[in-house]
C-alpha cells in the first residue's frame, strides 16, 4: 500500500490517492487498485478529504476528526525521526574523527616499529 500525489494538468489541483497492488491471476500481471483520498490544499499543503468525485465533504473541508488526530500524529513522528537522524548523523561524524584520529596512530607507531626493525648498515 502506498499513497499517490497526482496533479491534474487541466485544473492544476493534485489530487492524492492510495494505491493497493495485487496480482491478477488471468493475465499473470501485477495490477493496482486506487483510491481516492482527497486534495491538497495549496495554501497550507494538507490533505484535504473528498467525496470520492473531486468534491469537498459536507464538513466544509475540514479534515475528519480521525484524520486530522493522525496526520498530527504523523507530523509528531517525523519532527521526532528527523530529530534523532540529526544526532545519529553527528555521532556518525564524531566516531569517523576518532577512527581518523586511530588510524593516523596506529600508522605512525608501524612506522616507528618498522624503522627499527630494518638493519642498519
């Protein structure tokens, strides 16, 4: 299952659909089922619910409760995921600088341990 924005060339509004694929047995082919979700509003980039024929719900627009308590969620989820990656990304930063900083010790110490090793004429 996976959610579709497609934009209407003709009216410019870009409608959002979920889509469900599935394998159609007669024609050994995979097939996809789509569903209409609703619309994004423009002005502040939500998903505006319809009717299912491009027409705003009875509610005026305003996203089902439901709906609503979930996107909210979601935006939650993601400010919290962005979050963490930030940190995981710096801490992926500090440890390639200590093994920078290992390697160049290690190659110095070879180095020092080789010089002593060769014989001297």
């Amino acid at each position: 299952m996976s959610i579709i924005k497609q934009k209407d060339k003709r009216t410019g509004t870009t409608y959002v659909y979920e889509s469900k694929s599935y394998w159609d047995k007669e024609k050994r082919q995979p097939r996809s089922h789509r569903t209409l979700i609703g619309k994004i509003d423009e002005e502040t980039g939500e998903i505006v619910p319809t009717d299912g024929r491009g027409k705003k719900r009875a509610d005026k627009g305003k996203p089902v409760s439901g709906d609503a308590a979930l996107c909210g969620e979601l935006k939650q989820q993601l400010k919290e995921k962005d979050l963490q990656i930030n940190q995981l990304t710096g801490q992926k930063n500090e440890l390639e600088k200590e093994l920078a900083s290992v390697i160049k010790g290690i190659k110095g110490t070879l180095a020092k341990y080789e010089e002593k090793r060769r014989p001297r004429p």
